[in-house]
C-alpha cells in the first residue's frame, strides 16, 4: 500500500480530505457533516495510522455510507 521508503511526509491538503484520513485513522468512516480541521495545525500520523486508514477509506468507498 504505502511503497515510498522515507522515514518522514509531509503532506499539505485540503480540510476534507485531511478530516476524512484523521477520522479513518482513528477507525471512523466518513460523516454526512465532517468537523472543521484547523488551518496550518500539525498532525502526526505514523505509517499504522495511515495504513489503517487508506484501508479502511478503500473499503468504504465500495458502498459508501455516512455514519450518523
């Protein structure tokens, strides 16, 4: 899944993206009406984290469904 060999990313995005991949991360699929993600504000994510949460992004796009 992940294939790059450094120890460190940076990684510059927009809100949604980045409050969908820190919720997956943190086991939760997407909601109908996501929390704001604050401007210029540092998370950190190790490789666990990101792995979870392409997985679980992957698998909740085939029959998408917000959670309440």
């Amino acid at each position: 899944m992940l294939t790059r060999d450094e120890d460190k990313a940076l990684l510059v995005g927009h809100a949604l993206m980045l409050r969908y991949t820190l919720d997956a991360a943190e086991g939760q699929v997407p909601a109908a009406r996501m929390a704001p993600v604050a401007h210029a504000h540092p998370h950190r994510l190790v490789r666990a984290d990101v792995e979870r949460a392409a997985a679980l992004l992957e698998s909740w796009s085939l029959a998408p469904a917000f959670r309440v």
